[in-house]
C-alpha cells in the first residue's frame, strides 16, 4: 500500500475545500448562528444515517438535552474532514480512514467514538462475473481518493493476493447511486456497496464477489469525530451525543422493524422492505463503543506513525457510560 505523504494529504484537504465549495458549503457563518450541535454525515446510506435518524425522530437527542442540526454532503471522508476544519460542522459521522488520515496531516479534530465497528461493504461484480479470479484485468469503483471504500477495497484484495495496478485498476467514481448506475452501465466491473444497496442489486442478478467486512474484521467502519474545539468546550455533550446514539444503535439490534418504521418515518430513502432485510447483515456491527487496538491496527496498516492517543480520546465514551 502507498505510504500517504502529509503534502497529499494537504493537497487532498484543500482539494476538498474546494469541493465544499463548489457544494455551496463555504461559510463559517450559518453553522457559528446555529447555537445547537451541526452533526454532518457523510452518505445517504441507511448504515450512515440511520442511528442519527432515530436518535433525532425518537427524541433520544432530546432527552439529552442536545439540539441537533443534521446535514449530509454525500462525498467521501476528505471533504467531511474539511466540514470540520472550516467549522461548518461540530460533529461528523463519516469512514474512519479519511478521518485518521486528516487528524494525523493537522486536521484540528479528535475521534470520539464508532458508529460502525467493521466494514459495511460488499465487492458487488457486474453481471456475468463469477469470483474474484475474473476480476483480474478489470475496473473497480470506489467513492473516491482517501475514502474508506477505496481502502476497503485495496486492502481487501490485497489480502485476497490481488495487488492494485497489477491484477486490476481502481476508479474514483462517486458516491453510492453513481458507482452502481456505473456498475449497471458496465463503466466498472466491480465496486465496493453497503448492505442497503447490496440487497438491492444482488436482487437485479449482480453476484457477490467479495464480502468486505469478513476479510477486515478488525477495523472501524465509520467514526464519530468533533472538532478540538466542541470537544474541549463541551466534553458533556459529546458524552450526551455517544449516549443517544448508543440508545438508537441498542433499539435497531432489539427491534429491526421498528427501527425501519422510524427511518421511513424520518424521510430516509430507499426500499423500506430492502433495509430490513440489509439490517439482517449489519444490525450487529452498530457500536458506538470504540477500542483504542482498533484504532492502532488501523493506523499500522496505513502506516500513520501517530499514537492512537494522538487521535482518538477514550474519554468520551468513559464519560457517556458513567451517566447511563
């Protein structure tokens, strides 16, 4: 795996403030008016948005006496650490890679905690595709540099003996809905999806090559990360946030249905009955509970030299479990 330089990862941060830009997400100003929490999340996906769906709709951020602003700016985990950095977001939800990655350049930023504790992806194959042997040669999809589907994907294959530029070639594509309309369209052969979407296009014929999350059980999937600043001045919000989210993560293990119920009811899309069924694949893997040997294993593989305690401060989680 190529060693991320700090210059790329700088080149990459303000690549992503351009993106921002381009978005209509350049201005300090409406997050600094906001007096509650500004909470960005980095997909559309159910596995992304659905804690925070009913964290919000179930009243849970209430009963912690947080207001919470919820935005999403479906993208990849550069462009959500540059949400952060500009102060356009308190708080995000996005792949932990992007995230320690950006930490590790400068990024004024702390991860806090998870939301998901082991990759949510499936290498999905356009159809007539049987195994990864006939991916050799072919075009893989990713959301894009620096984000966690591009390493899920490299280090996935990389532990299958397919090394990237050698056996097959990766493409920044986009995010989910333009990765399988490239999918669809045979632009790629192959590309890394989450359970929600998984469900979706394996119902179409597209076979599974790939179960991501049983070949990198080890890492983080998506962190939740607040910037020094939130993190310094509001120590117990933060704690309030991990809590009611845990509380939304205990309802979606414990009541499947319910949970589904309440993100349709919140206005997330997709097929309800297709995300049902996907959280029969991932119910589990919701936690907000973070190890600080994940994060290690994590740093090791991308050769980030930083301590984990550089990075990630356990003390939020400690303190949101004091006050259950």
């Amino acid at each position: 795996m190529q060693k991320c330089t700090k210059h790329t990862s700088i080149r990459r941060f303000l690549l992503a403030v351009l993106a921002l830009s381009a978005l209509g997400v350049s201005s300090a100003a409406p997050a600094a008016e906001f007096k509650g929490i500004t909470l960005g999340l980095v997909s559309v996906s159910w596995n992304t948005q659905l804690p925070p769906a009913i964290a919000q709709k179930a009243g849970f951020f209430r009963d912690e006496g947080l207001d919470v602003r919820i935005i999403t700016v479906a993208s990849g985990g550069p462009i959500m650490m540059a949400l952060l950095s500009s102060g356009e977001a308190d708080m995000v939800i996005s792949g932990a890679v992007a995230i320690l990655r950006g930490i590790a350049s400068g990024a004024p930023a702390v991860v806090v905690g998870s939301q998901m504790g082991k990759p949510d992806y499936t290498l999905m194959g356009a159809k007539g595709l049987r195994g990864l042997d006939d991916l050799k040669g072919k075009v893989v999809g990713s959301t894009g540099a620096g984000s966690f589907s591009e390493f899920a994907v490299v280090e996935s294959l990389r532990r299958k003996g397919m090394i990237r530029n050698q056996d097959y070639k990766l493409l920044a594509v986009g995010g989910t809905a333009v990765r399988i309309a490239a999918l669809q369209s045979r632009k790629i052969d192959a590309a890394p999806l989450s359970s929600g979407e998984r469900v979706n296009v394996e119902g179409e014929g597209f076979p599974v090559l790939l179960e991501i999350g049983k070949v990198l059980p080890e890492f983080p999937f998506t962190v939740l990360a607040a910037t020094k600043k939130f993190a310094a001045s509001s120590p117990d919000k933060v704690a309030a946030m991990l809590r009611a989210l845990d509380r939304a993560i205990r309802l979606i293990r414990q009541d499947k249905d319910r949970a589904v119920q309440i993100g349709k009811a919140y206005g997330l899309r997709g097929d309800p009955t297709a995300q049902r069924k996907a959280l029969d694949y991932v119910a589990d893997d919701f936690e907000v509970a973070l190890k600080r040997d994940q994060v290690a294993a994590l740093l090791k593989v991308l050769e980030i030299k930083n301590s984990p305690d550089e990075l990630f401060d356990e003390s939020f989680l400690s303190r949101s479990a004091s006050k259950k």
